[in-house]
C-alpha cells in the first residue's frame, strides 16, 4: 500500500534536517536561565552597524512595494567595493540560497561534486536535492586535501566545493598549494570558492578568489553579509561569477529573493568603514585573547582565519556542550561536524570571551583568573 511518504521525491528522502546553532531564546525556555550568551553560529558579536539599522528602519517604511529584483544600488556599491563589474554578481538569501542555486543551475542527476568534509553542511544538502553524487574528501589533519580532491575528480564531475578558510576548522589552504591546485583543475569542473569568511583573513599571502573568476577561470566565489557586516538575520549573501554563468543563475534564482530591508542595510553596512574595522579589530583581540587563554590552560586549539575557533576538548564535546549551555554559553559541538573531541566556539565581545573561558573552566575543571 502507498503511505505518503511514496509522494516524496528520493533525493528529498534521503536528506538529513539542517541542525542550526541553538537559539538564545529556545534555550531560555528550555533551561529556564537567562543572561545567556550565543558563540555558536560565527554571527558578529558587535550588533549591526548603527548606519545598516538606519537604513533598514528607513526602509521598512516603503515595504508596501516589491523590493528591487536587480538589487541595483547593492549591486553598483559592491561591484564598486570588489572592482568587478555589476554583471559578475549575483544576489540570494544569504549565501545559503547561493549553494542551493548553484547545484540547481550547474548539476544535473548524476553528475559528481567533490566535497572536503567535515565543512559547511549545505554542500551535501543541496548536491543531494539536486539529484547529485557527492564525493567525500576526508579532512588531513583537519586541512582540506586537494590532492585528493584532484585524484577524485572524473570525467563525470561538475563541481568542487572549497570552503576556504574551512567552517569548522578556521584554517586556510597555503597559497602556494591552492595555486597549484588552480593549474590542474580540469577544464570541466567549476570550482565553488566559499568565502563566507574571507574578510577576516589575516594572511597576506591568501590569493583572493575573485581574481580567479576575473582571470576567467571557472571559478564562482561565495561571499555573504552574515559575518563581518553582521547582517545574519537580514539574509544577504552573493557569488562573484563570469557573465555568462551569473547571468543563468540570475535566471534561476526567485525574483525577489533579497528583500527591500536587507539591500538597504547591506548597503549601508558596506559603506561604514568604521563599523567593518572595529569588527575586524574585535576578533583579531579576542583571537588573541582566547589564544593565550587556552594555552595557559593547556587546552588545544586551531589557529584560526575566521570569526570562530576549534577547541580541542579531548573529550565528549556533546558533554561540554551540555554543561556550557546550563552556565548560559551557547557554542557548537564538534559531534556535529564528526569531530567529538572538538568545540567551535565564535569568537565574542571581550566580555563574552572572557565568560566562555570562566565557563569552560568550571565545566573542565580547571581555574580562570
Ligand atoms: C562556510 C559558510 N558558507 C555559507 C554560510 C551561509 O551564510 P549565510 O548566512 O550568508 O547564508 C555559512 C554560515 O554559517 C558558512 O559558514
């Protein structure tokens, strides 16, 4: 006999339900606590930029009127910011929305996608929805294995997936090695460069994806408002690709897929140079600080090009987690991303920092100055 799941394509059957970060409000209700504080989902610590929440309160007041499907004054600042051309962007709802147009633009059912994993979850989501084969990279110690990813790749394969620095590790491919990596790709794979994080790359040697895709490379890079802007709630994200390639994703995508509020927002936060400087600033401190922190507790950690950090707990991080969350501190356990012994922690305001570390201690064992 038929059941109702019979009406529900393979693909979607075999999907697994995104876990986001746990909400501070959820875990208020659940714990009965308050004063809690989120380091779980790598959002800017430091609140919005004052001009992107004027902006965004002045734009509500239009949102009788569709918003503008071409995003256009996002467009010509960000083309403006990137030195790319207007028609090189593409915009979505977030750059979770960019993945999903992706596999539904490029792959067709049966075509490969090399993946490093562990690494941001939708890649496999929206290559499994696509009717996609995904090919898993495994991590080497705990850095994305492109000679692997190379020796993966087959005449079947449409897309490789480097999320750079990686979500969860922090850590960013050596120039040299992801140049290298550029010269063997071949010519029929394009390759999805996830900069979700790029803005806070600290290492100058990094090659900046967007020349790639400026050189004509088939490359797409991935870029989004949610971190550095601090915009996650808003949704902005968007790729930088070839004419050609942003013009079919641009047919693909819904028409009003970035609403009226977050362009205005995003607009405003791109321009407040100030606001990106002292985010910057916040994280580079409390890298610093959690750095230090750990050491002296002799606790192992990842160095980090990112917003947030893996923390090696050597032990059951579901435990940790647990224990965290009842001191009102929200962070991520690696058993999400399959590594136990693992916490990622997004890094925080100096108070925020210096709370995860007292608390971390308690549930440790160990004392906090
Ligand atoms: C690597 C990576 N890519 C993409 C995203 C999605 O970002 P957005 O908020 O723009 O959808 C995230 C979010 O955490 C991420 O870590």
């Amino acid at each position: 006999m038929k059941t109702a799941l019979d009406l529900i394509r393979d693909e979607i059957l075999s999907l697994t339900p995104y876990i986001p970060g746990k909400h501070i409000k959820a875990v208020e209700a659940e714990l009965g606590i308050t004063n809690i504080i989120k380091m779980a989902s790598n959002e800017n610590p430091m609140g919005p930029s004052p001009k992107a929440v004027e902006a965004a309160t002045e734009a509500v007041r239009e949102c009788n009127t569709y918003p503008d499907s071409h995003c256009s004054y996002l467009r010509e600042a960000l083309a403006k910011h990137l030195q790319v051309r207007e028609q090189n962007l593409v915009f979505g709802n977030g750059a979770h929305e960019m993945i999903f147009l992706l596999t539904s633009t490029f792959l067709k059912p049966g075509e490969e996608a090399v993946i490093p994993l562990p690494s941001f979850g939708e890649y496999v989501a929206a290559v499994r929805l696509a009717g996609g084969i995904v090919k898993p990279i495994a991590l080497q110690d705990l850095t994305i294995d492109l000679e692997s990813c190379l020796d993966a790749i087959t005449e079947n394969t449409k897309l490789v997936f480097i999320c750079n620095p990686n979500n969860p590790t922090g850590k960013l491919i050596e120039a040299e090695k992801i140049n290298a990596f550029m010269e063997r790709v071949p010519g029929h794979v394009l390759v999805i460069y996830d900069e979700a994080y790029g803005e806070y790359i600290d290492d100058p040697t990094y090659p900046n994806g967007i020349d790639w895709v400026k050189q004509g490379k088939n490359v797409i890079v991935l870029r989004t408002f949610s971190k550095v802007y601090s915009l996650a709630g808003l949704r902005v994200g968007y790729a930088v690709a070839n004419d050609a390639l942003a013009d079919y994703m641009g047919r693909v995508r819904l028409v009003f897929n970035v609403n009226a509020i977050a362009q205005a927002a995003a607009v405003a936060a791109l321009g407040d140079k100030e606001y990106f400087n002292m985010s910057i600033e916040n994280n580079r401190q409390g890298k610093e600080y959690l750095y230090k922190a750990l050491s002296e507790l002799e606790i192992g950690y990842i160095p980090t090009q990112a917003n947030f950090l893996l923390i090696n707990i050597l032990g059951d991080s579901n435990q940790i987690f647990q224990e965290l969350m009842k001191l009102g501190v929200i962070v991520r356990p690696g058993s999400v991303f399959g590594l136990n012994n693992y916490l990622r922690v997004t890094i925080g305001t100096p108070e925020q920092n210096i709370r995860f570390i007292q608390a971390l201690c308690q549930v440790m064992g160990g004392v906090a100055d």
